[in-house]
C-alpha cells in the first residue's frame, strides 16, 4: 500500500477522509486505486476543477498568514469580489476575535488499530469553549445536506477534533463554505454532540475492522477485496469490473451510486 507513514509509524497505514469514503462505497475500487495503484485519468473537466480549487485553498492560507493578496486580486476583479464577500461572511459567521486563535491547513491525526487517520482543516478557529472547522470548497452548495452529513469529510474531521482536543463534542462544530464566481458564498454548518461521536465512533471502528479482513484476506490467501451486496445493478465501475460477464447497457446510468462517485470526487476538490 502507499499510504505508509513511514518517519513516525512505519506499520501504520494512513487514511484521509477520501479513503474511507471509498472504501464504505467500493471495496474493490479502493483494492484498484490504493493497493494496485490502477486510477483512471482524470478528465480535463476535474483536473481544471482541481487546478482552481487549489488556487482558491493557496489564496485563503495566504490571507490566513496575514501575507498581501493584492497582487493577486488586482488583476481579477471576479476573484476580487468572491474573495472579499467570503471574508465578509466568514467574519460576519464565525468567532473570529482577537482573541482567538487560528490555524490554516492545520492538520490533525490519530493513531486507531493498524491505522493513522488524517485530516487538513482549511481554517482551525479555537476560541476559549468553542472549535470551529472550516471546509472551502469551489463549487455551488449541494442540495442534500444529509449527505455531506454522512460524508466520511464531515464524520472524520469533527470526529478527530474530539479525540485529539479537550473540546467536548458539543462545542465543535465544521461549516463549509461554497465559493464559485459569480454566486455569492453560501454555507453549510453542522454541529457536533455526543450522539453524534458514539456513532461515527461505531462505524469507524466497524469500517476499519473490515478493512483489517480485506488485507488480511489479500495478502495471505491472495483473496480480492468483495463487493457490497446489491449494488451490481447499478454500479459506476461495471466496465472494469463486470464487462466480460454481461452488457453494460444494463447499467441504470443515473443511479445513487453515480452521484456518490462524483461527491466522492467533488468532496476532495
Ligand atoms: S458492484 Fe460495483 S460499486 Fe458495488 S462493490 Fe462492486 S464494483 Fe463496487
């Protein structure tokens, strides 16, 4: 596997939010592109996606670092005007006074079985009985909030917030902001409580204990990762999987599997 933390603990196994996610929808996806090494390219459309995103996370750290983005800003005057009504809003939302402390792509991570999950916040805000996380992200608002809810990026980063501070789950909370020129910033925000941990507690540890039987399987009986029940009939990956066993047409193109796939590549922008 390439994920190997190799300075610190060099049997560990390191899992970011994108992982799990994969690994919750396709175990066998996830055998192909983290143990095989075997991705599909990316299409221009997504690796513009990405170009820009990263752009936009650069520019924010900068202005997090207290460094000038006037540079920058003066010779677009779209990127001027989203930039400045995110800063308005984002101080307008969040508790950003002088007195607290904040941290760009800080990163967090813990140690759990054979595994060192991870995280980057974008934004850390601590203040004295609060901790806020924020997510950017260079597209419009998604319409179903449950499912960012349920998202491995939202479970995951609050999840190792509790474990990693002193912050009780009540006192964190994680926003997302969506920036895309020319709408103004919107946000979503979800508060964490205990409820909550207990539960992303449970299905991480249940996640992690499949994936100990997976590689266990993999690498002593040479036995592939399986795939989830009922989920053939309308699966995304069934050219690569599936393709000498029947015809593709009988793929149902708009499944709920598709859109997972594409947030699954839209969370990580
Ligand atoms: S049927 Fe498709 S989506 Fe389901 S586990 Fe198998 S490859 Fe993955």
């Amino acid at each position: 596997m390439n994920n190997i933390d190799d300075s610190h603990n060099q049997s560990l196994i390191r899992l970011s939010q994108v992982q799990l996610n994969l690994l919750e929808l396709c175990p066998p996806q996830f055998q192909r592109l983290y143990l095989e090494q075997l991705g599909s390219p990316v299409s221009p459309e997504i690796q513009d996606n990405l170009l820009w995103g990263n752009q936009f996370h650069q520019l924010m750290q900068q202005y997090f670092l207290d460094l000038p983005l006037d540079s920058i800003l003066d010779v677009n005057q779209d990127l001027k005007k989203i930039v400045e009504a995110l800063l308005k809003a984002v101080n307008e939302q969040h508790n950003l006074n002088l007195d607290s402390w904040k941290e760009a792509e800080h990163s967090r991570s813990l140690e759990k079985g054979n595994y060192l999950l991870t995280a980057i916040y974008d934004l850390l805000i601590i203040n004295e009985n609060q901790a806020e996380i924020l997510d950017w992200k260079t597209y419009l608002q998604p319409q179903n909030k449950k499912k960012l809810e349920n998202n491995w990026q939202t479970k995951l980063y609050l999840y190792l917030l509790a474990e990693t501070s002193d912050y009780l789950p009540e006192q964190i909370s994680m926003t997302y902001w969506f920036v895309k020129i020319p709408h103004e910033p919107q946000f979503l925000k979800f508060e964490y409580n205990q409820n909550l941990h207990n539960k992303t507690t449970l299905e991480l540890e249940s996640l992690l204990s499949n994936l100990d039987n997976y590689l266990l399987d993999y690498n002593q009986n040479n036995i592939d990762f399986p795939h989830r029940e009922n989920c053939e009939s309308n699966c995304p990956y069934y050219q690569s999987f599936f393709s000498e066993k029947s015809d593709i047409d009988e793929v149902e193109e708009n499944s709920d599997l598709f859109s997972m796939i594409d947030e699954i590549e839209e969370i990580s922008i």
